[in-house]
C-alpha cells in the first residue's frame, strides 16, 4: 500500500527562520527512498510557498489552504471564486472592517496584498507578492485572507460569507476565506484518490487552527512540540518543535 507524509509548512516543517533543516531534508529523502510519498499542505499559495521549499519536491502539494491541489506538475482540484464573487469578498470586506484594512489574494499565478509596509522590509524571509489597491482587480480568487482585529468585525464578516470556510490564524488576526469545500481535509480526500492511498496510510504533521482536521482525519496526526494547545489535544502523537528538528528525530525513529 502507498504512504503519504503530509507536512503543514510554517511552525511545522519550517523552522522559524523559514528553511528547512538539512538533517529534515536528508530524513524525507530516506523516507522516500523506502516507498513514501512526501506532500505538503499549507494556506500559503502554490508559488509563495515554492520559495521555502529548496529541493524538497514534494509529491503532493495542497496550497491556499486546501482551494489547490498538485500532484507532481499536475493540477488536480483548483476551487475558485469567480472574479465577480472575488469582488464582492473584497468590497464587502472593506465594508464591514473600514476601507483600508488589509486584503491578501491568491490566484493561480499570483498573491496579491494591499500592504501598507512592504512585508519584505518587515522580514526578508517573506514571499514576493504583488502589490494592488484592488480597484480594478478582476482575477478569480483561490482565498482572500483579512487582516481583522476587533471579534466583532470577524464575526460579522464570517456570517455575511456563510458559502465560505473561514479560519483563523493564530500568529496574528488574520482570517482565511476559501469556498465551503476549500479545506485541507477535503484537499487530502482528493490527493489521497488520485493517488489511491488510504486515509489511514497518511501520517499528517501541524501546528495551527487550520492543522486540526486533518491531523484528525488520517491515520496518525502529529503536533510538532511548538503547536497550539487544542493541536496537541487531538494529535496522536507529539514530538519535538520545529525549530528542534522533532520532525527529523521522528522519522529517523520510525522510518529509518
């Protein structure tokens, strides 16, 4: 039977500097060596998070939060909101949170951000965007992400877009909208088909909010030792940090 690793990216098989470790590097290649195939789910974009992965190549990749799926060079599932409804995410978004509040966009080709400082200025590690003050903008979207700090606003936004899965990151107040399907729980039932893999054959790897259904849903969840209290809680298993190489020390354990 084939066997997935499914690695969520930033505080899990990121260290905090953004890289992954060589020690981790030279762990999945053993690992791949003995059969297994390697994926990465993250609420980044395809091509941001192509920056932080160097020579991993993963097999898999689940992007914007579960709206794209990859396996290999191939598109698989892509979840857009047409650019009309992409539009009307962005006004009302302004409406309810003021007119300047930030809005991130990711397409297929592009992510797309109405920063007020440039984010590289703020931390070189970050990934290109495109700046936009979105006026004109008229791409389909895979996920609009809002930056959002009063509860309030938050709750009022998430029930104006009852047709979206919305979910909070928690190193920040930034909330992620993708269609109601758009979830990494729904993107690993797909890649697990297309690959004909068993749930129960997925040894899944996070940290956040948005890691908690699918370290539920496979058949081993891990937290690495820097996740969230309630990732913990429903993990199987919890190893090191990120930033301790837990996930090379696992599967240097494991899957030697």
């Amino acid at each position: 039977m084939k066997k997935l690793l499914l690695f969520d990216l930033d505080g899990t098989l990121l260290r905090s500097d953004k890289t992954i470790s060589e020690r981790t590097l030279l762990a999945l290649e053993q690992c791949r060596k003995n059969g297994y195939l390697i994926g990465v789910a993250t609420s980044r974009s395809a091509q941001n998070c192509l920056t932080y992965l160097g020579a991993l190549c993963p097999d898999i990749m689940i992007a914007s939060g579960g709206a794209l799926v990859k396996k290999g060079k191939d598109y698989i599932h892509k979840a857009f909101f047409t650019a009309e409804r992409t539009r009307e995410l962005i006004a009302t978004a302004r409406k309810i949170c003021g007119a300047d509040v930030e809005i991130t966009i990711d397409t297929l080709d592009a992510h797309y951000w109405n920063y007020k400082t440039d984010p590289l200025k703020e931390d070189k590690n970050w990934g290109e965007s495109i700046w936009t003050d979105y006026r004109d903008f008229s791409e389909e979207a895979l996920k609009m992400c809002v930056e959002i700090f009063d509860e309030e606003e938050a709750k009022a936004l998430a029930d104006r877009f009852s047709d979206c899965d919305v979910i909070r990151f928690s190193d920040g107040c930034w909330y992620k909208f993708t269609k109601k399907d758009a979830t990494k729980e729904n993107a690993i039932r797909v890649a697990c088909e297309q690959c004909r893999i068993s749930l129960q054959n997925v040894i899944s790897f996070g940290d956040d909010f948005a890691d908690i259904g699918m370290l539920k849903m496979v058949g081993t969840g891990v937290a690495v030792g820097n996740a969230l209290d309630e990732v913990k809680q429903v993990a199987d298993v919890v190893i090191g940090s990120n930033d301790e190489d837990g996930i090379a020390e696992y599967l240097e354990k494991f899957f030697p």
